[in-house]
C-alpha cells in the first residue's frame, strides 16, 4: 500500500459534516455502531492515528482512499479497528461468574454430553479478559466436577487488534490487581523483569481459547458450535433497539436449550419473540424451542 507525503497538523484538521455523514453511515451499517452528532469528535480524534499512518493531508482523502481506491478495502478492517469501544478488565460484572460458579455449571451438568465438554461464546471478547475469566471459572469447578472432562471458550471480536492482545495474553499488574492472590498465583506468570510489571496467562488456559474475528451485524455467523453459554456483555448498548433483538437471536440459534445468555448489567431484554427467561441479573435461560 502506498503512503502519502504529509505536512499537516492533525490536531488542526476536522471533519466536514459531509464526510461525517459518509463515515457514520457505514460504520452504523458495517458494525452496528451508532454514531450520532455527538460523537463526530471522538470520531476525528481516533481517525486521526489512521492519517498519520497512511500520510493523507485531510480526512477527504483518507475518505476517497478508503471507500474509492484498491487498496481501501483492506483499509476497512483498520477503520473498524480505532473507532470500536474496548473497555474491559477481569472478573468485570463479578456477580455473573458467581452464578456460574453456584448455580449455572451446576444445572448445566446434566445437559453435558458424553465426551464430558463444557463450550462457552464470548461474544464481544475484547483484549481476552472476559474469556479468560471464564476460562478461569470453568477451571475451578472442573476441579471439584469430576463430569466436566474439558473446557474451551470461543472468543470473537470485531477488532482484529483487540483479538491479538488477546491472543498474546499478557496485561499490565494493575489489570489484576482485584484477583485474588491464590488465583492470581495459580493462572498467571510474572514477567522475569520485574520492572515491566507484567502477566502472561498460562499456556493450559491460553490453548483453551480459539479467537475468531466477527462482526456481529453478519448477517449468519460462521459458527458450527453450539454453546452451553454465551456471553455478550456491554456492547449491545451500542446498537439500536432493532439491531439488538437481531443479534440476540442469532447468538441464541448457537445456543443449547436450558443454556445461559449472559448481558451486561445495562443491558435489557424487552421483546416477547426470545425464546429467554431472566433468571438473574441480566442472564437469561434460553427456553425450549
């Protein structure tokens, strides 16, 4: 890919509304993600990075390179990259991995198949701290449920950069500092600098989760697995209400009956067509077809 000479100051160049419009639009209708007025801000300090890299002069002829040139097409994946939220951190909405722990892996017993399996979807999984935290709980009651003959989790998102993190699995210190010690000193590895103040999740944790990049406004999800949970928490409140009751019916086509649906704790389920019953906070048993 060619880059461009550029002598400008970023912090200087802004977005026309008319080139706002082209890039929400697409990015409502490639991810889902609305982005009103609001946020056309936001939107020009994160693209900004994406000039710099390329060397375009204004947002124009990033635009007209993006959506009117060859090479644009591979460009859309870094597009998508910088204006997706990726907040996250371990064990986050700590109530869902105790309903797991005390009454979601014990009811989901019965329904496991012969081979001893558990599969779990994070669905939206970031930098991997949600699916290792699952990982981690899958862990611990496989210790004492001698049924449970192995685990994985699937873990997909739509930012390709995120899903390296993850995959790469180390964090900075502060990100786990809430862990408990005997936790902490069971799945993580300090780095041999100390200074760097780093943690490298183990590798029996790291092989058991697959990453896959996907957008959840596909219209069919390249998945053959059906899960026993999947979770999708704190990104639905991105979409419209339509998109959100679209998406959660093709996340629960790839889930078992009497499986979990766990959201975030803002998140709701208010559409009679879902086949879910809440059972706790924001976890919702799917119901038989």
């Amino acid at each position: 890919m060619k880059k461009h000479i550029c002598n400008v100051d970023f912090f200087k160049e802004t977005l026309s509304e008319k080139d706002f419009k082209i890039l929400s639009s697409f990015i409502e209708k490639e991810c889902g993600i609305q982005m009103p007025p609001s946020k056309k801000i936001l939107l020009e300090s994160r693209l900004r990075k994406r000039l710099r890299a390329l060397g375009f002069n204004n947002f124009k002829d990033y635009i007209n390179f993006v959506f009117n040139s060859n090479d644009g097409r591979y460009e859309i994946v870094n597009l998508i990259d910088v204006v997706t939220t990726n907040k996250t951190e371990f064990f986050r909405e700590k109530a869902h991995f105790d309903f797991l722990l005390k009454e979601g892996l014990p009811n989901l017993l019965p329904l496991i198949e012969d081979k001893g399996i558990i599969k779990v979807w994070s669905a939206a999984c970031s930098s991997g701290e949600e699916p290792y935290s699952i990982l981690i709980t899958l862990s611990e009651f496989a210790e004492v449920n001698k049924e449970i003959r192995d685990f994985y989790v699937l873990g997909t998102d739509i930012c390709t950069r995120m899903l390296e993190k993850a995959r790469e699995a180390i964090y900075p210190m502060s990100s786990v500092e809430n862990i408990p010690f005997e936790i902490l000193k069971k799945y993580f590895l300090k780095s041999k600098d100390k200074s760097l103040g780093l943690v490298k999740v183990i590798r029996e944790l790291r092989e058991k989760l697959h990453l896959k990049r996907l957008n959840l406004m596909d219209e069919v999800y390249d998945i053959k697995d059906s899960f026993h949970i999947v979770f999708c928490r704190n990104v639905l409140i991105y979409f419209s209400k339509e998109n959100q009751i679209k998406i959660i019916k093709k996340l629960i086509r790839h889930l078992i009956t009497k499986g979990y649906l766990i959201l975030g704790h803002s998140e709701t389920v208010l559409d009679s067509s879902l086949a879910l019953k809440r059972v706790g906070p924001s976890i919702f048993l799917k119901l038989g077809d």
